[in-house]
C-alpha cells in the first residue's frame, strides 16, 4: 500500500513538473509584447536592434530619475547597472537574439525584487520602443 501511495505521489510530481514546462513553452512562444517574470527578472522581446534598445532604456531610466552607474555593450550582450534615489540597484539586460529582435530583463533589488519598479522600468522601455 505505501508503495502504492509513493509511485502515485511521484507520478503527480511528474505531471506537475510536465505542466509547469508546457506552460512555460506556451508563454514563452507568445513572443514579443509579452512581458513574464524569469528567475526574478521581467523579460521580455522586442523587435529593435541592440542599439535602439540600449537608448530606449537609458532614455527610460533616466526619465525616472534612476542614475546610470555603468554601462556594457557588447556583440551579443549589454547591461545598464543604476540605483533608484532610495538605494535599490536595477539591472537591465539586453540580449541579442538576431540582428532585429532583443530580449530585454529587468531586475530592480537584491534578495527580493520589486516587480512593481520592473513593471514600471519595461513599460517604459516599451514606450521608447
């Protein structure tokens, strides 16, 4: 019987775990305008090169008052490190994924992130876009 009970327990770990991917699949091929929260981070993928991209969030951030303490830009990859006037650090990264499309997260405090500033910082961007 417990034998039973542990093989029924597995398998609902299992179909869970199974949904959880399928889900994840189905959002992720929403594609652009779709903005979902990965690892603590708002991602999201916007048809525009990396430089239009990296304007629209500098442009972004410095309307909102957050100071840009540095600044990567590389082929593949570029990240805007600032910090709100109250000390939260933001992360912003730009990947590139072809020549026109980005996929753009956004990460605002350390151990606990504010979605509310994240929400706030993509929309944003996305105006600028």
């Amino acid at each position: 019987m417990i034998r039973k009970i542990a093989v029924f327990a597995v398998m609902v770990l299992f179909l869970a775990n199974i949904y959880g991917c399928v889900a994840l699949l189905a959002g992720a091929a929403g594609g652009a305008g779709t903005a979902t929260w990965l690892s603590g981070k708002l991602t999201q993928e916007f048809r525009a090169s990396q430089e239009a991209c990296v304007r629209a969030v500098k442009s972004s951030l410095k309307s909102l008052k957050i100071d840009i303490d540095k600044e990567t830009v590389k082929d593949d990859v570029a990240q805007i490190i600032g910090k709100y006037t109250d000390g939260k650090t933001v992360w912003v990264d730009i990947h590139r994924i072809s020549k026109t499309t980005q996929r753009i997260e956004v990460r605002v405090g350390g151990v606990s992130p504010d979605k509310e500033a994240e929400m706030k910082i993509m929309e944003r961007i996305e105006n600028q876009l």
